[in-house]
C-alpha cells in the first residue's frame, strides 16, 4: 500500500509542492487538469481532506455531481472513480484496457456504485481517463 504523503490536515498541498511529490508523473495530473478544462468547462476542483488515513485528495465535480477523486502518492498518483450500473454497462464494451475492465467488475459494488482506482506511474492509461471521464458525465 502507498504512504500518504499530504496527511496534515492544516496545511492543504500547494501545486509546487505537489509537483515535487508527484515528480515525473505530475505532467498526467496536468493533462487530466487540461483535458477537463477543454472538455468540460466549469467544473470544481476541491482539496478535502478525509482524515489522517486517507490525506488530502482533489475531489472534482461538475456542478454539484462528483466526477472523480485524485489521490497523491510519492511519484505517482491515483485517480478515483465511482460507477453506477449504467456506466459499468458503457464501460465494459467501451474499449477501455481490458485490466481496469476486470477491477471494476470484481470490485464491491456499493449503493453508490462500483469505485475505480487507477494508479497513475505513467502514460498508460491516460486515454482510458479520458473516456472513463466522458462515460462518467454522460452515465
């Protein structure tokens, strides 16, 4: 299990900081910033801390609806989603890497939906972000 490293509640990560962090991997997180910007328009993007365990994590949102969550890591980060049946349906034919397909189905499926955690160590799966965004808005 990674190591939080953004868990003092007074003091909520600043973007050189979590550059630092987040090392090479922070262009991902920069390309998602973009992609939403150029893709979505007006959404929120929030840091909330969700206690000593879990650390600060930018949660955004499309008006009041979660889209999904970003966690950093030492050197990488996660990216957090929360699925309903509907977006699971879309998912699965969605082409999205066969992989994130079989951890959203085994995963526990909550009244909330299924979560998705992505680890993001590199380019990887930046293209299924980016449709998984989409489904997201539109499921």
């Amino acid at each position: 299990m990674q190591e939080i490293v953004f868990d003092d509640k007074s003091r909520m990560p600043e973007e050189k900081e979590l550059e630092k962090i987040i090392g090479k991997n922070f262009k991902q997180w920069k390309q998602i910033d973009e992609h939403v910007k150029e893709n979505i328009g007006d959404t929120t993007a929030d840091w909330k801390f969700y206690g000593k365990n879990y650390g600060w994590q930018l949660k955004t949102l499309l008006k009041k609806r979660n889209l999904f969550f970003r966690i950093p890591y030492q050197s990488c980060f996660k990216v957090v989603f929360v699925f309903g049946d509907r977006a699971v349906k879309v998912i699965e034919k969605s082409g999205i890497s066969g992989d994130l397909i079989e951890t959203l189905m085994n995963a526990k499926k909550y009244a909330e939906g299924r979560g998705l955690q992505i680890d993001i160590k590199n380019q990887k799966y930046m293209d299924d972000i980016k449709k998984l965004i989409q489904i997201k808005i539109e499921n």
